[in-house]
C-alpha cells in the first residue's frame, strides 16, 4: 500500500472537502513520467476543488509533490471536467470538450 499513499491521502483530502464525497473518483496510473492521478468529482463540488483563483486546487498539487518526494516519485494530478458541467454563459455546442480549458475556465469564474 505505501506506492499507493498518494492516491489514499488525496482521497481523504478530497473527500473531506466535497459536499459529496461518495462521487470522489480517483485513478492512478505510472508511466515514465511518474504518477499521474486523475481526479473525478461530482459537478457541484467542481469549486470547492479548484478554489478562488485556483488556490485550493494549487495547494492539493503541492501537497502531493510533497507526498510523492517523499516516495521518490513525481506525482502530477489532473482534475477531470464533471459530465454536465456547466460553464456560465457560454454555448456548450460551440466549444471543444478540452478538459484543461474547461478547469481554466472554472478557474476564471470563480474570481470576484
């Protein structure tokens, strides 16, 4: 279980910040690059991942780099876009379904 650590620390994490933890997906996959964990949650708790500015989702990255140093690994985590998510004011059928602009965009309508 210890190679796994990072996907069992950011699952308690995640799970302690969502409204509903039981939609908290996490994969994990090793490849060269290292680790990269992909993250699925349900859309009404898209916000309280990414944060204001996208503090909240900066301070999950760190902590797991953190984690993975200390496993020796590099571990990378990629928030996956909820199905259905809604992206104020904007035309769903007019814009690719490209997952770092949607978080991008996530990001931008979180800012006050």
């Amino acid at each position: 279980m210890e190679k796994e650590s990072d996907a069992v620390f950011l699952e308690y994490l995640i799970k302690a910040l969502v409204d509903h933890p039981d939609t908290v997906k996490i994969n994990r996959t090793v490849d060269e690059m290292g680790v990269l964990i992909t993250l699925d949650v349900h859309s009404e708790d898209m916000g309280k991942i990414i944060g204001r500015s996208g503090n909240t989702a900066k301070a999950i990255r760190t902590l797991l780099r953190v984690v993975g140093m200390k496993n020796n690994s590099r571990v990378n985590l990629k928030i996956n876009e909820p199905e259905g998510g809604l992206k104020s004011g904007e035309n769903n059928d007019s814009q690719p379904s490209d997952i770092s602009k949607s978080v991008d965009q996530a990001m931008e309508d979180l800012k006050i």
